[in-house]
C-alpha cells in the first residue's frame, strides 16, 4: 500500500505535464468546494431599464384649518356669529349701493350731454323737453319751470311776481334732484364710520375667550389661545374690509354728485331766463 502511495503521485504529475489538466477526482473536489461559495453569493437585483423614471407612489394630505372661517362659524357662539352677520349685512348694503347710485349717475352724466345736442337745438322749450328722457333730471326741472310758467296768474301766488315764482319753482325741482342723489350716502358715512367698531367688538369677544380658555387650562399653551385669538384677529380683518370701500365709495359719490349737481344747476338757471323771456 505504501508502495502505490509512492507512485500515485509521479503519475498525477506526469499527468498535469502532458494534458495540462487534472484528474476528475480532483475536479470533482474544486467544484464542491466552489458550490457552497455560490450559493452563498447574494441573488442578483435587476436593474431598471435605461431611461425609466422611477414613479414612487405620493399621498397628499389634506389638513383642514382648525381656526378659518368654517370654524369661527361652528365653534362660535352666538355672539361672534350676531357679529359676523352684522358685518356682513353693513357690507352688502354699501355695495349695492355704491353700484346703484353709480348707475344713476351714469344715466344723469348721459342725460346732461343730450340737453346740448336735442334741447337747446329745439324750437321751444316744450319742444325741446318732450325731447329729454322720461324721468330724467333735467326733464323734471324744465317740466317744473314750465308749469310754474303756465299757472302763476290767477292762482293763490298771483301776487308772487313772474321771476321769483319761476326761479322758487325750479331751485325746489333743483332741491328735490340733490336730496334724491343723497340718499343711501348716509348709509355709507354710517358702515364706514361704526364697521371697525363692530369688528374691534368682535376682537374683544376673542380675547375674553382666550383669557377664558387659559384661565379654565390653568396652561398658555398654543392650542387653547391659538382659536380664539385667530377669531378676534378675523373679526377685526373683517371690520376693516367693510368699512374702506364703505368710506371711499361714499368719498367718490359725493364728488360725482357735486359734478353731476352743477350741470343741474346750470341747466336750471338756463330754463329759468329762457321762460322770463318768454318763449314757452
């Protein structure tokens, strides 16, 4: 045995010499050796494709604001909701308003510029105001003049001279055309000068219910001032938002009142010499 043992290891050199590789016992040996370290290696990952985005999967979280106006109206009692509405009512009346008399204005503005081209165009001062609007300012002074004009003699102011009857007449149709283009304006003055006011009311109401809350907590933590506070910081932004375009509005028709009321004027004072003269 020691014998085969001596020559078994010439032959598996002369072996390896001649063939350049080794016995299949041996190759048997490496593979098993190498098998347990390929099984050991991790599996391979697959590679995304060249050019592909990855799309990772997004949730968008939609938190409700705890202290906007949807939890004033809930959360409040019925003190900051009388508020609320008050404000709002003021609002929608200076609104409606501002565009209603802007409307009207428009219409008297349009009006002055037809009395140049249609009555003082016209034969006589009938003609010319059955030419003017229905309704309209300067047809209601010329109507006024003339039938103060026709119905002078014979009447309780017949011992009212011609002049001062007619002129009395028309700066009364003058007066009434002022007093309508006031109206709704007091109004105005009214929600620009008290809206901050009530919005600084509500502003108090928040705070006593902060001071509350913190007092019933016995903690100043952020969560129990953070509502209230957040109501009396919307009561005010709401007073202040009613009440500038209650003021400018009211500042802006005063002005276009007064442009409008000196045409009026103007146009009275016209009809007023053309009747004394005589041509009805």
């Amino acid at each position: 045995m020691s014998f085969l043992k001596l020559l078994r290891a010439p032959l598996v050199a002369a072996t390896i010499a001649f063939t350049g590789t080794l016995p299949l016992a041996a190759l048997a040996q490496e593979t098993a050796a190498s098998a347990p370290a390929e099984a050991s290696a991790p599996a391979d990952v697959t590679a995304p494709a060249p050019g592909s985005v990855p799309t990772p999967e997004t949730k968008k979280e939609t938190i409700d604001n705890p202290y906007g106006l949807d939890a004033l109206w809930s959360q409040g009692d019925f003190v900051a909701r009388g508020t609320l509405i008050i404000m709002i009512l003021m609002s929608m009346g200076s609104w409606y308003i501002i565009f209603t008399k802007l409307w009207e204005q428009h219409k008297m503005f349009k009006s002055a510029g037809s009395v140049g081209d249609d009555f003082w165009k016209s034969g006589s001062i009938k003609a010319g105001a059955a030419k003017l609007e229905e309704g309209s300012a300067f047809r209601f002074v010329a109507d006024q003049g003339i039938k103060a004009a026709e119905h002078h003699e014979g009447t309780l102011v017949d011992n009212i001279d011609l002049h001062t009857w007619i002129g009395m007449s028309v700066e009364r149709a003058v007066g009434n055309i002022s007093s309508r283009l006031q109206d709704g304006l007091a109004f105005l003055a009214t929600v620009g000068s008290t809206a901050p006011f009530v919005g600084l009311f509500g502003t108090v109401w928040g705070i006593y219910h902060a001071l509350t809350a913190i007092g019933i907590s016995g903690q100043a933590s952020i969560d129990k001032v953070a509502g209230p506070v957040g109501e009396a910081l919307i009561m005010t932004a709401f007073g202040l938002a009613v009440a500038v375009p209650a003021v400018m509005g009211y500042n802006w028709l005063i002005r276009r009142n007064k442009s409008v009321m000196e045409k009026v004027r103007a146009f009275s004072g016209d009809v007023h010499n053309v009747l004394l003269a005589g041509k009805k």
